[in-house]
C-alpha cells in the first residue's frame, strides 16, 4: 500500500465527515431501530438526574422508590398498548416480559411522501406523552411531600465560557419530560460513532476493493496514531434507543464530540506525517511476497483471456508485474535477494468452449490450472464483499450463513468468447427469495447481490464483458 494512497483515503475520510451531521441523522433516522423499555432501568435513569441536583436523600426515600416504580410500571403497559396500534400501519415486532418491552420497525417506505418513514420519530411516540405526564406529577409529588422541585440541566461553563461537558442544575424549573428523560442509543451505537463508521466504509470502498489491501490498511493507522477504538463495530447497520436520563445523554454527546474532534486531528495529523515524504518505521509499503503472486495470477488470467477476443470484446493490456528487490541489512554488511517469479501456467480461454479431442483440462498446462487459480481467488474475497453488499431493500446480513455459502464453481467462455462465471449458494432456505418461488422477490432476489459482488471482485482482476449465473 503506497502511501499515495493512504493519503488520498484519510483525504477522503476527513472529507466525509465534514459533511453536514443534520443530513447523516435524517437518514440515520430511518433505518431499522429498536427501542428498548426497562421500567428498574428507566428509575436508574432517574437517580442520575436526583443526584445531580443533590437529592439523593430524598431518591433513597422508600416512598418516592414506590411512586417511581409504579410510574414505571404504567408507562410498560401504555407502551405495550401503544406498540399493538403500531401494527395498524406499520411492520413492527414486539417482545415483552414483566419487566420490560422491545419495539423494533424495519425499514419501510411512506409511498404518500415517496420516502422511508422516520423509525426514530415514530418510536418516540411510544413513551412521549406519557413519559411527560409522569415526570411533571413526580415534580408535584417532590414539591407536596418534600418541599423540593426538579429544574432544568444545562451544561457548565469554564472561566472562559467554554463548554466543560458535564451537565448542572439551573434555577429553572422543569416543564416537559424531556427535561429528565431522551430517547438515548445504546453505548457504541450513537449517531456519531455510526456516521464515523460509515464515513470509514465509504472512504475504503471507493478507494480499496481489495479484502486484502482493507485488512493491511488498519494496521498501517495504527502506526499513523489513528485510534479507531471509538468508531462502531458491528455491521448490523441498526439503531437500539431507551429512555435514557438526559443528563447521561448530553454528556455522553458532549464525549462524542470531543472523540471526533480528537479523531479529525490525528487524520491531519496522519496527512502531514504522510506528505513529509520521511521514513515511518512500519508502515506497509511494497507487496509481500503473496501479494506479488496474486498480481501474477492476476495478470495470467487477464492476459490469457485477451486471447478470446473478438469484435465484442474489449480487453486492457496488461501490465506483468515486476518482482520487488528486497534488502535486509546487518551492520556494515547487507545482502540482497530479488523474489524470484513464480511459473504459473496461463489459461485459455477459447471462443467455442470445448476442449480439443483428446486432450484433458490439465494437458499441458492447459485451461484447468490457471482458471482454478482465477476462481479461488474470486472466492477468496466473496463472502466479505457479499456481506458487505447486503442491506435492505435486499437480503440483510444476520447470521453470516448466505454471505459464507456463495461460492463460484466455474468460468466457462460464452460462444462469443465472454467469460461466464457459474456460482452456487444455500438455496435451502434463500432460494424462496427468487422470482417465482414462495417470497419472490425483485429486491430480495439473492442472485441480485451475489451479481453484483461478483462483477465488483472480477473488475480488478479483468476488464472483459462477463456473465453470471446460478448453477
């Protein structure tokens, strides 16, 4: 990996995430979500807010503990009843116990506004109102029973008026439920973490198609001093919300901030480093000796598939590779040892398809051999780049299975020379997805995604028209 390249990638990663948060939330907003009601979690919720105006005593009291409870309690039910009135309009799935709730709403289109609906929007709803109405008549009982009353939050201010990021009392009192109770995301899952995960995706698909070159690229910022421990890691690409103390919520945004702020820095810090053109002690730089022989069997396949020319394809020459001298140095003495090319055998691939009479797939060196290679290494990559391309409205990525079933078995030329690439996956249970089997469909077609990552794999590999299908 050149450091040309690292450049670009962390210029492109700086660039993304100065783009608008506003706009990144609005989508954000409508993927798939959860939100998540625990009536013991949601009054722990409310100790962070007692404690932070100073009164624990009264939090402690066992009669404030009952009345809290109780409000719990009969906020569970109202978001059960208001979750079972979801189900009129939209696709929801509930899951409730004793103690607590969980909603969740895929991704589903408004057809009237001709765009998703806002999951985050509708999963407030849930708990709004009545969330408002306790926490205003827990305000009542406070200044009734206890001659206290709870005020609005703010965050506290250093001598010169900048933010400290730790949320304190106001001499304001409180008048929605909003001041005590927000819609949080579950740790690791907040907008920014995401936005700045997928600011990463986009940054790495547009500039490295390779699973080999993106794994060698995390490494290689971490000897840039790019800390990556505060981007989200999952790829579930889904929101999971609660009823989070609001004090809790600004400071863990105020962190968030801080996270980013700190991540943009070692970016440019990492840029500067890079266009200084001195020497960074391991940093990944020239091939290894497997990266060499990839681009060697890269280069027999793509070379040996020119040979099927005819007036309808177009192929790009291509560049053989060139061994990289390597010289290991001890003391005043070095010794110096060039990688030596590996004999690969071409394949051939011929217009009409058949073999000549007689002759094996392994005759000579023929066909078999170098075409195994070309498959093993579009299977090589396959299961990560179809993981990476499934996401609504097509298959989602759950468990792995689909995505490490695709595999390809073949590469036959077409009559005009094109090669067709012949692939197979789990059809039991996905092949219900296909067009005329029992939930067909066009979006959730599994051949869909298995096309497309294929063609993405075979475009670095060769530049020929090429066909896929299901065997």
């Amino acid at each position: 990996m050149s450091r040309q390249s690292l450049i670009k990638f962390l210029t492109k990663l700086d660039k993304e995430l100065y783009r608008s948060s506003k706009t990144y939330r609005k989508a954000a907003d409508k993927r798939e979500m959860s939100f998540t009601f625990n009536a013991n979690r949601f009054v722990e919720a409310l100790r962070k807010e007692f404690k932070v105006r100073g009164l624990e005593k009264e939090f402690n009291s066992q009669e404030l503990q009952n009345f809290m409870h109780k409000g719990a309690g009969d906020i569970l039910k109202a978001c059960s009843t208001n979750a079972k009135l979801f189900k009129k309009t939209r696709g929801v799935l509930i899951r409730r116990n004793q103690h607590s709730l969980k909603v969740t709403l895929a991704v589903e289109k408004n057809f009237k506004q001709d765009q998703n609906y806002d999951n985050f929007d509708k999963l407030k709803k849930l708990y709004r109102n009545e969330v408002n109405t306790f926490v205003l008549e827990l305000n009542e009982h406070l200044k009734k029973n206890y001659s206290k009353r709870l005020n609005k939050t703010r965050e506290a201010r250093d001598q010169n008026n900048r933010g400290t990021g730790k949320m304190v009392e106001t001499d304001k009192e409180i008048k929605y439920g909003s001041d005590l109770i927000e819609g949080g995301h579950e740790e690791g899952q907040g907008i920014l973490e995401s936005r700045m995960a997928d600011a990463i995706d986009t940054a790495i698909n547009q500039n490295y198609t390779r699973q080999t070159t993106k794994d060698n690229l995390i490494p290689n910022l971490g000897v840039l001093d790019i800390d990556l421990d505060f981007v989200r890691d999952d790829k579930t690409d889904t929101h999971s919300i609660f009823a989070q103390s609001r004090v809790e919520n600004q400071e863990a945004g105020f962190k968030s901030g801080q996270e980013k702020a700190k991540f943009q820095r070692q970016i440019r810090d990492a840029l500067l480093k890079l266009q200084s053109k001195e020497p960074i002690q391991k940093l990944k730089g020239s091939d290894s000796i497997e990266e060499f022989k990839v681009k060697q069997v890269n280069y027999s396949v793509m070379t040996e598939l020119g040979k099927a020319r005819s007036k309808n394809v177009k192929v790009t020459k291509a560049k053989k590779p060139k061994a990289t001298k390597r010289t290991a140095t001890s003391g005043r003495k070095s010794k110096k040892s060039s990688v030596v090319n590996s004999a690969l055998p071409l394949a051939a691939v011929k217009r009409g398809g058949g073999r000549k009479s007689g002759t094996s797939a392994t005759a000579g060196g023929g066909s078999a051999i170098s075409l195994l290679r070309f498959i093993e290494l579009i299977n090589r990559e396959l299961p990560n780049t179809v993981a990476k391309n499934m996401g609504r409205p097509g298959l989602v990525y759950r468990t792995g299975r689909f995505a490490s079933s695709v595999k390809v078995t073949e590469v036959v030329p077409t009559t005009k020379g094109f090669p067709s690439v012949g692939y197979t996956y789990m059809k039991s249970p996905y092949q219900t997805f296909e067009p005329g089997f029992a939930q067909g469909s066009v979006d959730r077609d599994p051949r869909r995604v298995i096309d497309r990552s294929i063609r993405e794999i075979a475009a670095q590999l060769v530049t020929v028209r090429l066909y896929t299908r299901r065997v």
